[in-house]
C-alpha cells in the first residue's frame, strides 16, 4: 500500500513538474532572500534569461534598477510576514 502511494504522488509531482515547466505563463519562484530557486520556460520567454542563467541569482535580473530599491522593501516586508 504504500509503495503504491509513493509511486501516485511521485506521478503526481511528475505531472505537476511537467505542467508548471511547460507553461508559457512565467513562472517564478525566490528564495526568502530573493534567490531564484525555479525558472519555467515561460519565464525565460518573459524575461529573455534561460533557467540555467537565472537560477542562483538574485531577482534583480527581472527587476529595474530604478525600481529595486521599492521592490527590496516591499519583499522583505512580505517575506517578514
């Protein structure tokens, strides 16, 4: 029994991978201090960065320089949440 759980989430996680990695919608996921952590392919299409160029670095890369200041306060706030 659960072998035969282990093996549906695993298909589970599969599929899900599988769907958020081929969305062309960008999809984005940082760190608690803003370290990318997952890069989909839409996200390389939005941003024009491929997943190995992006992940490991800092948000900043997608984020302006004028506006990085405002966008590092209002992260920090939510990721004190």
């Amino acid at each position: 029994m659960a072998s035969e759980v282990r093996t549906g989430l695993e298909s589970g996680t599969s599929l899900f991978r599988r769907l958020v990695e081929g969305c062309p919608d960008a999809i984005v996921v940082a760190d608690r201090q803003g370290i990318v952590r997952f890069w989909n392919t839409g996200a390389e299409a939005t941003f024009g960065h491929s997943s190995a160029e992006a992940m490991g670095q800092s948000l900043d890369i997608i984020i302006p320089e004028r506006l990085r200041q405002r966008h590092w306060i209002g992260y920090d706030a939510a990721m004190a949440c």
